[in-house]
C-alpha cells in the first residue's frame, strides 16, 4: 500500500510495437524500450525523426493500445 500522498512512479515496459507498412510489410517502431521516472524526477525523449518518441507518447496516452507490454502511471 502506498503511504498517503506518495505518488506512483511512471514505469514503462514496452516489449514491442510494430506497423504494417502499405505494402504489407511489417516495421519495428519501438522494441525493448524500459525505464523508470520516479517522484521528482524529470525525463524526457531525446531522438532522431522515426525514432519512436512520438509512439512512446501515444502509447502512455492511450491512444494506441496495439503493443506488447505494459506501462504503469
């Protein structure tokens, strides 16, 4: 049980999240992606174009629900 006013840290656990390409191909956009923010903390996704950072995003906000793993806020 967590103590009054503790806030829950974000954990993060996506195993994978692929695409379907328009030619039926399929695309790795994130794979073994872990990490921990803790209370306090502040993160953030550094990266290049198609890296996954948008992904990321979308998967923490619920807007995709298509990926092995799993997330806690």
């Amino acid at each position: 049980m967590q103590p009054v006013g503790a806030v829950v840290p974000l954990k993060v656990d996506i195993a994978e999240k692929t695409f379907r390409s328009t030619r039926g191909v399929s695309i790795t956009a994130l794979q073994d992606l872990s990490f921990e923010v803790r209370q306090g903390e502040f993160a953030c996704l550094l990266g290049p174009s198609g890296c996954g950072k948008t992904t990321t995003l979308r998967i923490l906000l619920g807007l995709d629900q298509d990926f092995s793993g799993s997330f806690q806020l």
